[in-house]
C-alpha cells in the first residue's frame, strides 16, 4: 500500500482553522486572534505527539498568508542551527510575514533555548517564532515567558475516526470499518500514527511492541533480538514513546515479575534514559544502552 507520491501526512494536512480536528477551544482562540488582528503572538503549543501542534502553524502561516520555514528540533538542535539558519531567516527581508516554526523543542539544550530567547527578541517585528513540544517543563522560563502557551489535548476516538476516515476515502482504500476503528485504536490518539499506519500498510502487529516479550528476552540475556524489535518499532514511533509505553507496561505488570528483575533500578534507569533521548542527536543509541543496562542488571541480579 506504501504510495510512491508525497507523505499523505502532508497531503492531508488541514489547510484552514475548519478542517483541524480536534481541540475546538484552542483552535478557536487562534482562528480569532489570525483573522480578527491578521497577526499572531510568538506561540508555544504543548501537546502529546500527533494532537496537531505542527498543523496549526501551517494553518495560521496559510491563513496570514506568511512563509514559514520549519525547523525539527529531534534532527537539528545544535547552537550552528540557531546562529546560522534560523538567524538567517529572521533577518531577511520580504513583503510577506514570516513565521519561523522550531517542532519538538524540547529536545534541544538550554544553551539553544536561550540563544532562540535571545533571537525572538532582536527580531520581532521581522518574524513570529511558533514552537511546539510534548514537554512543556523542559522549556525554559525566559522562552516561555515570551509567548502566548496553548495546551493541546489528546485527541479523541472519534477525532481520530473522522481523520482516518477522510484518509480512506481521499485514497480510495479498500478498509472495513472494523479495519478502519482497529486503527483508530491502535494509534493511541496519535493522528500522525493512524496516518503513517494507513500508508506503510504495515500491520499493527509489527508496530506495538509486547514489552512482556521484550522483557523476558533481556531476562534471558538475548540482546540483540531486543534490539530488532527495538529497530522494528522506531521505523513507525517516536523515540520517546518507547520509554513512556513500556514504563507504563511496568506498572501494568510488574508484580508478575519474577524476584531477579531489578525494579527500582529499572525506573531509576528509565528516568535517567528519558532524559538522554530528549537531549540526544541519536536517540537509538540512547535506547539500545537502555536495553543493555537492564539486561546487565538483570544478569547481576542472578549471581
């Protein structure tokens, strides 16, 4: 099913504030301030992945009719980034209105946080800065205190349904509706996931992780059969959700456990990985340590 043409996340992608889906507060808080001021604030859009956070900053630079130029922060967090492109940017002339949008930005440092601070506020009459995140915490104060924050929430079953929805008949797909809400399901309110499901045509079983299955393996010492379904996994998800799912399978499971696992360690370690992931250049590194450190402890534990 994979299509040879553009990623149908961006064909899909809402092109006015009537097409987004979901969050209807939020969207009309920023519908009003785009048509009623025709200009928007610096913004800071906080939300887990896939509620739409990068749709409506295309909407409002489609809407205000600006260029916008996007940054992602998960593959372009260093301080050259900040001094060199994005400055770039900002500093250029133009009829239009510019809008500079930096996706993910708490995966950058505080050093890049500060230096964006500093941009915003030499060149705010050239360019409006839109940043989103998953973590709001990990953005610094000065930046924050700099823009107008809109929390997103997730979407909805139904949210979702109705985007998947539009999807398969866009694409003409030949999906039951049970195959459509076994989707809808499956993506965790992640818009962005139930899209990227529908295009790879992978099965939803090679997307989920059993993190039972992965766990007895680190219990047995099989690493490196692990680590495939570690890379498996990322083709289709976000680093950070590897942590927070299989977190959330610990607590789900874990006095099934046998006495060896370590289990304090085990969330001391997850904690600790958290953070090098969000601050990583290559979060796969970063996980595969994880897995080897808790197939150590385990190890250490059976002595």
């Amino acid at each position: 099913m994979m299509s040879n043409g553009s990623l149908w996340i961006e064909k899909y992608r809402p092109k006015k504030f009537e097409d987004v889906v979901g969050n209807e507060d939020v969207v009309e808080v920023l519908k009003k301030k785009v048509r009623e001021e025709k200009n928007i604030p610096h913004l800071l859009l906080i939300g887990p992945p896939g509620v739409g956070k990068t749709t409506l900053a295309y909407v409002i630079a489609s809407e205000l009719g600006a260029s916008l130029m996007e940054i992602n922060a998960s593959d372009e967090r260093g301080i050259d980034v900040v001094r060199g492109k994005i400055k770039m940017f900002v500093k250029s002339g133009g009829l239009s209105q510019k809008i500079l949008l930096l996706d993910e930005a708490d995966f950058t440092t505080e050093e890049f946080q500060h230096a964006l601070r500093r941009l915003m506020e030499q060149y705010s009459e050239n360019c409006r800065f839109i940043i989103t995140a998953n973590y709001g915490e990990k953005i610094i104060e000065p930046l924050k205190s700099r823009c107008f924050t809109v929390y997103l929430k997730p979407l909805q079953q139904e949210h979702i349904y109705k985007i998947v929805k539009r999807v398969v008949e866009g694409e003409k797909l030949n999906l039951s509706e049970e195959q459509i809400w076994k989707i809808v399901r499956e993506s965790g309110g992640d818009a962005r996931k139930a899209i990227n499901m529908l295009q790879t045509g992978v099965p939803i079983s090679q997307i989920k992780i059993d993190f039972g299955e992965l766990t007895n393996l680190l219990i047995e010492s099989k690493v490196e059969r692990a680590r495939l379904i570690l890379e498996e996994w990322l083709k289709y998800n976000p680093p950070h959700l590897f942590i927070k799912e299989w977190f959330e399978w610990f607590i789900n499971n874990h006095t099934n456990l046998p006495q060896i696992f370590p289990k304090s360690d085990f969330l001391l370690l997850l904690a600790d990985y958290e953070e090098r992931v969000s601050r990583s250049n290559v979060p796969y590194l970063q996980l595969f340590s994880l897995l080897v450190r808790v197939a150590i402890l385990i190890k250490t534990n059976k002595r």
